[in-house]
C-alpha cells in the first residue's frame, strides 16, 4: 500500500477540539505521524475602506481553500472598486495584457 497525506479538520465545538477530529482520524487507518493544531478564527474589525488596512480572515476547517480565495477575491474588490478579471486565456502572450 502507498503512503498519502491527509488532513482531518474542523470547526470546534467542544472543550476537547482534538477528540472532536477522532471519527475522521479513525477512517484513516493506521497512521505513521500526526500533527495536531488549534487555531483561533479571526476576522478584521472593519473592511478596510475607511482606514486603507485592508486586513483577509483566517483560514476556516475546510483544507479545499474556497474560503480563502472568496477573501482575497472580496479584499481585491474593496481594494481597487472593481472586480478581479479571472477571463485569462492559457495561450495569451505578454502582449494581449
């Protein structure tokens, strides 16, 4: 059998985060080595357009990071005022930019 990385997380609902992950780590199997975190949840106070300190929110329990990119898609556009355009062609040159 191969070896493979895996990540089991979640959102804290008790006093005991770590036994909280256990049903997940037990789907696993056998593991060879464990790393074990706990981390706050933060977000900014304000959106950043009356300051200009446009701070992003920690990442949350999912490991697929859609969170985090509606973030900084969200920071681009308080930012600049417009919308990031994702329309980029793989065969555009430097100079269709």
């Amino acid at each position: 059998a191969g070896k493979y990385i895996a990540i089991v997380s979640t959102t804290v609902e008790t006093a005991n985060p770590v036994a909280e992950l256990t049903p997940g780590i037990t789907l696993l199997g056998e593991v060879m080595e464990r790393f074990d975190s706990v981390s706050d949840l933060l977000e900014p106070v304000s959106d950043g357009r009356s300051d200009g300190c446009f701070i992003s929110r920690s990442y949350d329990a999912a490991s697929h990071f859609e969170a985090c990119a509606e973030d900084v898609l969200s920071m681009y556009r308080r930012i600049t005022g417009t919308e990031l355009d994702m329309s980029i062609s793989a065969e555009m040159t430097e100079d269709d930019m």
